[in-house]
C-alpha cells in the first residue's frame, strides 16, 4: 500500500511552470494561515492552564511540544518534497492537519491537548514546502525576492495568529479558534487544489538515501551549519518571549487578557512586512553584514525588555526591533542555503528548519521555567544571552567564505 502511494505521488507530468504573482501570493497567503495553526496556542496558555487547573509552566509545554512536532514533521516529512509530487503530497497532509486542529478543539483533559498540538505541528509544515518551490519557479536573480515574499506571508500568519486566537479566546473560549482553523484549511486546501502547479521532483533514491543525504550535507557544508545554528538560537530567544508575554500582561502593573497580548502580533506583522525588503537585498548586497546588524537588532531588543518591559511602549519598541531582526534573518539564512545546492533546496530547508524549531522548543521551555523561577527578570536574561551566542558564532565563523 505504502509503495502504491509513493507510486502515485511520483507521476508527474512534464509541464514547465514559471512563479507568477498570483501564484506567490497565493504561497505566501497559504504559508501564513498553515503556520499559524502552531501559535494559536500561546495567547491562550493562561486560559488554558485555568480550565485544566494546572501550572503557567505546565501549559506552556503545549507550545513546546507544537514545536516540537513541528520539527518532527520537518525532518520526515519535507524532504519528500524532493522525491514526491508536491501538490499531492501538500494535498493529503492537509487532511491530517484538520483531524488534528479538530482533536485540539474537542481535548477533555491537559494531556490530550498536548497530544493534539504535537500533531498539529507535525502537520503543519506546509509553508516550509512553499519556500523552496518557490525559489525553484522563480528566476534566478528573483530568487531572494521570491522567498522574502513567501517568508513574509509566513511570518505575519506567525503574528497575527496571535492577535486572532487572542481576540477570540476571550470572547468565545480557547477552543473557538482550532474549530475556526479546521475551517480555514478546508478554504485553503480548495484553493490549492485548483492553482498549485504540479512540479518534478528532482530525487530519485530511496526514502532511506533521501534522508542519509541530510547528513552529508550536514558533514560536508559549513554555511549550512552555522545558518542553522544562528537560526536555532535566535529564534529560541523568540519564543521564549512570545511564551511567556501572556503571564507578563496578565500580572501587575498590567493585569490585561489574551486579547491584549494577541494585539502584539500586529505591531510584529509590522516587521514581517518590512523583512521583505530584505529579500530584495540579500540579492544585492553582502548577507553576512545582514545577519550581523540584525542579530545586534535582537540583542537591543532584549536590552530594552529587560529594563523597560513592564511600560507598554518598551514592549511595543522591543517587539518592533525582536521581530523585524529575526525575520530579517531568517530570510537570509534561507538565501545563503537555497544557493548551496538547488537541486536539493527541500532538504536543505529540512536541515535549516529543524534545528531552527528545536530552538523554539528549547526557548519555549528554558523560558516557562525562567518565568516560574525568576519572572520577567530571567526571561529578558535568558533571551538576551541566547542572541548574544548566536552573534558570537556569527563572529567567529560568519566573517569566511561560508555565508
């Protein structure tokens, strides 16, 4: 049956497709409502941990394991799309996405909720097929233009999700959202089915060869390992803020909802928008100068957390420059190793990605134990030193001919 299907997503048809505007911003569209599905979560943890009556730290593993499903789905999932028809294996992961967002939404106990989101996350790794199809469509000196776009609908589904799951978990009750979600893919999956090109797969191994590639390419290229790494720890020191924002907002001097702390996606969708330039950029200028002034972008963020994070406009600054830095970043990270081998952008992306939401997991949980232990004081030390590593590897390593 398995062989069957690998069979079947395998046929593909010789057609030349070329990225059209249409056809980016549908991407880019469909990147953002798929990733949102993984932070719809996090606004909501307090509620959340009301209901079940459990510990701030205790919910805040719901986002952790979401990330870590995420990651999972990464590693098995996305370097098939180098082996397999991508609209059909798009198509049918969709199907899981839904069961799972429905799962969550129905979750009677904390430990059912769990299960749920690490198969939300799982599933949810659509947008990280989109990005490199994406490269691949569009012209080579549009390459950093094409994934800057994508990236950017990507990221501002990761922001306003927030603000979305926020707003309706006051109003209507945290399981409102995954019921809207679940509906939102069905949307989605219609329109895909009409206007996603079918693409050749460029790999014709073994699923067993596909995946012992991901380590060679590990072994063998040191600009995919340090953009994987910088990745990986600035993007923990993200999640440690957005995990634990919520706690912050619901205590003094605030004493506000889920509502209010959603609202801060849409001063960091700000960023997203304007990290698309840097896609533009990064075809034009050097990337390892990029990712310094943006790695120093998100390590003055955290200064400013640190000693202004109990005003709203030291947040409001903070998530400004936290937010444009690291998508700046990423963006770049993804051009440096898109170039690397073209023919193999999915498991490239896999490596990348991996590493960069096992830092996500890893910053979501060292940040609900900083917030448990230390409050606000300890998250803003903790994400301030998880930059601080990254600009130092940068440093160290960014400066040869390797990014």
């Amino acid at each position: 049956m398995v062989t069957i299907f690998a069979l079947y997503l395998m046929t593909d048809n010789n057609t030349k497709h070329t990225l059209t505007p249409a056809l980016t911003w549908l991407m880019a569209i469909g990147a953002g409502m798929v990733v949102a599905n993984n932070y719809y979560n996090q606004p909501l943890l307090g509620k959340i941990a009301a209901e079940f009556k459990v510990t701030e730290a205790k919910a805040s593993m719901i986002a952790m394991l979401t990330q870590i499903g995420y990651a999972t789905g990464l590693l098995l999932i996305i370097p098939l799309g180098d082996m397999l028809r991508r609209k059909k294996l798009i198509l049918i992961d969709f199907i899981f996405i839904v069961a799972a967002l429905l799962a969550a939404g129905w979750a009677k106990s904390i430990t059912l909720l769990m299960v749920a989101s690490f198969f939300i996350g799982l599933t949810s790794v659509i947008p990280q097929l989109f990005v490199p199809l994406a490269a691949q469509l569009a012209k080579p000196e549009e390459s950093g233009k094409a994934i800057g776009t994508v990236v950017s609908g990507l990221l501002i589904g990761v922001l306003t999700s927030r603000t979305l799951s926020g707003f309706v978990g006051e109003h209507y009750g945290w399981r409102a959202i995954f019921f809207i979600a679940a509906g939102l893919m069905v949307l989605l999956w219609i329109a895909l089915l009409v206007k996603l090109p079918d693409v050749r797969p460029n790999f014709t191994g073994t699923y067993s060869s596909l995946m012992r590639s991901l380590v060679h390419f590990v072994r063998t290229e040191p600009a995919l390992r340090l953009a994987a790494a910088r990745g990986m720890l600035a993007f923990a020191s993200f999640s440690a803020f957005w995990t634990t924002l919520v706690f912050l907002l619901e205590g003094p001097p605030f004493f506000k909802g889920a509502d209010v702390s959603g609202a801060f996606g849409i001063i960091g969708a700000g960023g997203a928008i304007a990290a698309s330039v840097v896609g533009r950029l990064s075809d034009k200028m050097s990337r390892s100068f990029i990712i310094t002034i943006t790695l120093i972008m998100m390590a003055a963020s955290w200064l400013v957390f640190g000693v202004y994070g109990y005003y709203f406009i030291g947040l409001i600054i903070g998530v400004i420059l936290l937010d444009l830095g690291l998508q700046a970043m990423h963006i770049t990270n993804q051009a440096i190793i898109f170039a690397l081998h073209p023919e193999a952008r999915n498991r490239l992306n896999t490596v990348y990605m991996v590493c960069y939401f096992v830092g996500g997991a890893m910053g979501t949980w060292l940040g609900g134990i900083c917030w448990q232990t230390w409050k606000w004081t300890g998250v803003s030390v903790l994400g301030g030193a998880l930059v601080v590593a990254a600009l130092l590897l940068h440093f160290a390593f960014g400066r040869k001919k390797v990014v």
